[in-house]
C-alpha cells in the first residue's frame, strides 16, 4: 500500500494555446489544445505522476466550460469576488431549456490517447451550474424544470466519463466555502449539498467509488475568494455528500492541525481525503521535505490507508490565469510526487 497522489485538473495553458484563444481560427485552436495535451501529459508522466489529465487545456474555465458559447446566455450573471478586488462574472441562462454544448469526456479522451497511465476527469458540479438560473426566474421554464434537465446533462457527463474509462470522476464544487460567505446562515450551502447529492444518488456504491469532490477558497490570479471563511462551519455539511473521495485545500490554511482535526471528527465512513500539500497561488516552490511533514502531520489526524494528497487547485480555473508559470506548476506536482513518497516511506507504506 502506498499513498495516492492527484493533480486537481488545471494547468496553465501552453502560449499557443493562449494565442489561438484570442483568435478567430478554430481549426488552429484545436491543434494547439492537441499538442498541449500531449506535452502536458508526457511531463506529468515523467515526472512519475500515476494520474494524469489534460491540464484543462481546451476548457474555457471550470466552472461553466459545458454551456461555453450556447445562445441561451447573457454576459450579466452572478459575480464572484477575490480578495485582491477582481471578479469573476458567471453567465446568466436567459432562455430554457439548459443543454451542454461540451461535456467532459471529449477531454478525457483527448487525454487517453497520450495516456500510459490512469487519467481522471474534473467536471463542473451541478451546484456551480445552478448559479447560471436568474433569481428572477425564466417565464415557461421554472427552476425545478431547469434543475431537472441540469440533473439529467451532469449525469450524462459523468456516465460518459465513467464509460470511457476514467480513473475518477471529480465533482469540482468551488462555490461551497463561498457559499457560506454569502449566506453565514448555511441555507445556501445546504442547498448546493442537497442538489448534488441528488445527482449522486443517481449512482450505485461501486460508481460513487469512483467520484470525489473538490473544495477549495478559490485560486484566480493568485486570489482566493473564501479563504476568510472557517472550514468548520464548511466540513461537516460537505461530508453529507455521498462520494468515494474528497479533495480538501489545505496548503493554504494558516492552522492545517485545526483542519484535520475537524476533517478527523467528520471522518465519511469510506470515502479517501485527499489534502492539498501544495498551494497554486504561492509562487514559492514546495520542496519534496515539506510536502513529506505536510503529510506526516496529516497522518496524526487520519488513517494512512485513508489518506491521499493533491494540489489545493488548479493552476489555471480560467484560461486566461497566467499568474502562475507552467514550469512552476510541474515543479509544485514534482514536489509533490516526491513528498508524498517520501512520507510514505516514513509511514512504512512505501
């Protein structure tokens, strides 16, 4: 036994790939997106990664990539502000019914062909998607109309992911701290649990295994959104979600022992935690020694054969973050593939 060891999804996009973005030419997009994906995966792969993905490199963003130019949208949705004092604007649904253009298997497969190894699969939860329904409502299209067919294109996608392969399937569920900063009182949250664990009842015990979720404070443009917002009033709501693993941002909290120690009292009876041991938004590079004592003080908390680690996000939510270099992305995964080898040596489970 040893201890697992995953990217979130995103990586920063090569400079081609960035060109081609803010160009007009799809067919030179798509070959940029294709040599890309083959780097990324070979450098991953060579730096021993046993998971790899496609680094995100055809996605627009992760949180609304599988609408990314439907018809059906107004630029003027929900606003997401980082503590630097930039936003993020989500699109707005302006017309039913909700149908993905993407779904997330095309980048899965994408990945596979370079693949030697596992590739898992970030998608958006239906909870992030939901932001996409005016408060206002749609005249002829209700919101439970709206959340049944966003219930029905989630599942699809996942299915498909699972069809063709996927390691893993992991739900990236960016807005639930964020949730709790809009809405102390936790209704939102709750709600946002609620939506996506009724597309996870969807599923059997075997291919839940098989899906994790994603929690973090955020990671644009070196920023976070949520960071303010204590993990204890987030952990225990988001361990109701019936899902095989869960990945936690941890790098980045002042007081990780406190963290673990709620993720320890929350323990899910089965699922794998995976703790981030690397921060995206730090520009310093992790050495493999302090990724090992990250994971080492993580042991004291849980169970090593429930324990996994990861970065605390992607490197590049949006395509547009160049605030963090590919170099120093590879590096951060190396520090981490190295660290949590080494802490499983420590633990005897190398």
């Amino acid at each position: 036994m040893t201890i697992p060891s995953e990217l979130i999804g995103s990586l920063p996009r090569t400079p081609d790939v960035l060109n081609a973005l803010n160009g007009s030419d799809s067919t030179a997009l798509a070959k940029a997106v294709d040599v890309a994906v083959r780097e990324t995966v070979e450098r991953l792969q060579q730096l021993g990664s046993p998971v790899v993905t496609d680094g995100a490199q055809g996605e627009p963003n992760s949180w609304t990539y599988p609408v990314a130019g439907a018809d059906n949208l107004a630029a003027d949705g929900v606003v997401i502000p980082y503590a630097d004092g930039h936003t993020r604007q989500l699109p707005r649904l302006t017309a039913g019914p909700l149908r993905y253009r993407v779904r997330a298997d095309q980048y899965l497969r994408a990945a596979q062909k370079y693949a030697t190894v596992p590739v898992k699969q970030a998608v958006a939860a239906p909870s992030t998607l939901s932001l996409l329904y005016p408060a206002d409502g749609i005249a002829g299209y209700s919101r439970e109309a709206f959340l049944d067919d966003l219930l029905n294109e989630s599942e699809g996608e996942i299915r498909a992911c699972l069809d063709a392969g996927a390691a893993s399937v992991q739900l990236d569920f960016p807005e639930a701290r964020l949730a709790l900063k809009l809405d102390p009182s936790g209704g939102l949250l709750r709600e946002f649990v609620e939506l996506n664990n009724r597309l996870l009842e969807r599923f059997t015990e075997a291919e839940r295994a098989r899906i994790g979720v994603h929690t973090n404070p955020g990671a644009d443009q070196d920023s976070t959104h949520s960071l303010d917002v204590d993990y204890a009033e987030l952990l225990p709501e988001l361990f109701r979600l019936q899902a095989g693993a869960f990945y936690v941002a941890l790098a980045s909290e002042p007081d990780p022992d406190r963290v673990l120690a709620v993720i320890a009292d929350n323990l899910p009876p089965t699922a794998r935690i995976f703790i981030g041991v690397t921060d995206p938004i730090d520009p310093m590079v992790e050495t493999a020694e302090q990724v090992r004592d990250r994971v080492l003080t993580a042991a004291r908390h849980l169970p090593p054969d429930r324990l996994g680690t990861c970065d605390d996000a992607g490197f590049a939510e949006f395509a547009d973050d160049t605030s963090t270099s590919r170099d120093t992305a590879f590096a951060k995964i190396a520090a981490r593939i190295a660290g949590t080898a080494m802490a499983a040596e420590a633990l005897g489970l190398g």
